[in-house]
C-alpha cells in the first residue's frame, strides 16, 4: 500500500451527488498516494467544478444510481487495488490504510468498513434498523458481517470480474454476495462514522423514504442473486 517510501498509487472512487461541500473536506484528508476518481452523478451544485480544482479526476455518469456511479469510477481506475468511499464526509479518508492493509498483504479479497457512530444521532434508527435486517438476512446466507458499509477496498480486476449488475441502492449487497460466492475472504474493519459536512444530505439515511427505498433494492437483490453454497 502506498507509503512515504512506496509511492504506489491506489485509486479511491468517490461516487457523487451534490457532494459540493464536503468535497474539499474529503479531497484533501486523502492519504498520500491516494488519488481520487470523483464520479459525478447528475451534481446541480458545481460539485465537477469543486472536485476537479482539488486535482481530482472527474468522471461523468449520466445514469442515475450509486451502482451506475461506482461501476464507472471502477471502469475508469487505473490502480491494482481500488478504495471505494463515499463523498459526503461522513467517513475519514485516512483510514483507508487500515482497509487496504488485508489485501495488499494477502489476507482477504475484500475489505469493508463497519460503522461505528462518533456520537447519538449520526446513524438515524430507520437506517440502522434497516442495514441491521439486511446485514442478518446475509450471514444466514453464509455471509459474515455486521454492515453494508460504502467504504471497501478491493482488487479492480477482480471486482469488475464478478459481474456485479446492480445500478441502484442494491449494488454493494450484491456485491457481498458474489464475493461470497466467489469464495472471497472478507475481512470487515471498524471505522469511525460521524456526520455528513454541513450542506449535504443522504440519499438512503437522510429519510425513512430513502432508507425504503435502498431496502426495496436490497430484497430485490436478495430474490434474485444466488448466494454461497
């Protein structure tokens, strides 16, 4: 993983929507040898503009959809490892090390963030409740973890190669289930979780009826998707 001494780039997928002002927050708390890969998904607040004065690369997704937003931003890196984090400043960039260390070094193919709130009110009920059913329904499937979290860190060829055609809420269920599948050692990493930069607002967690809306997508997942056997 990169260092001072090794600067082995790894690109970090930033999917994007409105993320305008929390990106210079999360642009410059990347770690050295980070680069990000800011994917913009429709933005109506200059947030291309923000991310690319911050030396990001910008890419364009016109489909809506955190999994249109994330299969272009992996479609577009370059690294061997990718991160994928989200933009709005809830998550610390600077803890991607602690992720990309399990499979740089070997020991999983995939790395996930489990949240772990900095204070009361940072993870509403209905979002907790929600990713709590979802995250129980998984390890019945043989799937070991406790969070669906949208900080990862993966092979790029690899995840491209699992075949991941979610384009919604449900991408990052399916792609749990695929890896596990796969056969894929997943390693799950506690991460701090604190609120989002003022001026943003969640698409799944800042409303009951985001928060349905991501479980509808993940019971469909869920029908749909074979999972370990």
């Amino acid at each position: 993983m990169p260092t001072q001494n090794d600067p082995t780039p790894i690109d970090v997928v930033l999917p994007c929507l409105d993320e305008a002002a929390a990106l210079p927050q999360v642009l410059t708390a990347l770690p050295a040898g980070y680069r990000a890969i800011v994917v913009d998904n429709g933005s109506r607040d200059g947030s291309p503009q923000v991310a690319a004065g911050y030396g990001a690369q910008v890419v364009h997704e016109p489909r809506r959809g955190y999994g249109a937003a994330v299969h272009a931003g992996l479609e577009a890196a370059r690294t061997e490892l990718v991160c994928v984090l989200d933009a709005d400043g809830s998550f610390d960039p600077g803890e991607l090390p602690a992720l990309v260390a399990p499979v740089a070094a070997g020991a999983a193919e995939l790395a996930v963030g489990r949240r772990r709130p900095v204070g009361v009110g940072v993870w509403p009920w209905h979002a907790r409740a929600g990713t709590a059913l979802v995250a129980a329904l998984l390890r019945r499937r043989g799937v070991p973890l406790r969070d669906l979290s949208p900080i990862r860190v993966a092979r790029r060829e690899a995840l491209l190669a699992l075949g991941v055609t979610d384009r919604a809420f449900g991408y990052p269920l399916e792609l749990l289930i695929r890896a596990a599948a796969a056969g894929w050692r997943i390693h799950e990493v506690d991460v701090r979780y604190a609120p989002r930069a003022a001026g943003t607002r969640s698409k799944v967690s800042g409303s009951v009826r985001g928060t349905l809306r991501a479980t509808r997508d993940f019971a469909g997942v869920l029908r749909t998707v074979d999972g370990p056997r």
